[in-house]
C-alpha cells in the first residue's frame, strides 16, 4: 500500500488502528503518477519484470484480488 496524500503521523495513526499486517510506505517524491494512478484507490499488480501486469481503479473484493493474484501467478 501506498499513501499519495497523507501526512506521516496520519499513515502511521491509521496503520495503528487499522491493524494492517502489510508495509505502508508514503509517496513523497510521486511514484503514483509515474505509475499512471490518478484515481484512488489504484491497485497496481507489478510482474516478476518489473512491468505493469494490472491496474485496477476502484475498490476489490477479496475474491476478486485472489483471481487477479492468481492470475498473475499463473503467467
């Protein structure tokens, strides 16, 4: 995950009382938008190559992250 406009207090507070078990970084220097994401929430799937397997802008069910995932796994 990846926070594009939060403060670092706030991602931390939130991450806090979320209970995320996954690393949270921010974006200070706009990685987002080299990556094309100007909607958020924005899932970005990166291959074993480094390129874009799959962006997806809106939220996902479980189920529908799995199949992506897996997906991507199968390739």
């Amino acid at each position: 995950m990846v926070a594009v406009q939060d403060s670092e207090p706030l991602l931390r507070d939130l991450v806090a009382s979320e209970g995320y078990g996954f690393p949270v970084l921010m974006d200070p220097g706009g990685m987002g938008v080299s990556y094309g994401i100007s909607v958020i929430p924005t899932l970005v799937l990166i291959d074993a190559s480094g390129n874009i397997a799959t962006k997806v802008s809106r939220l996902l069910t479980a189920g529908e992250l799995a199949v992506l995932v897996e997906d991507l796994a199968g390739r």
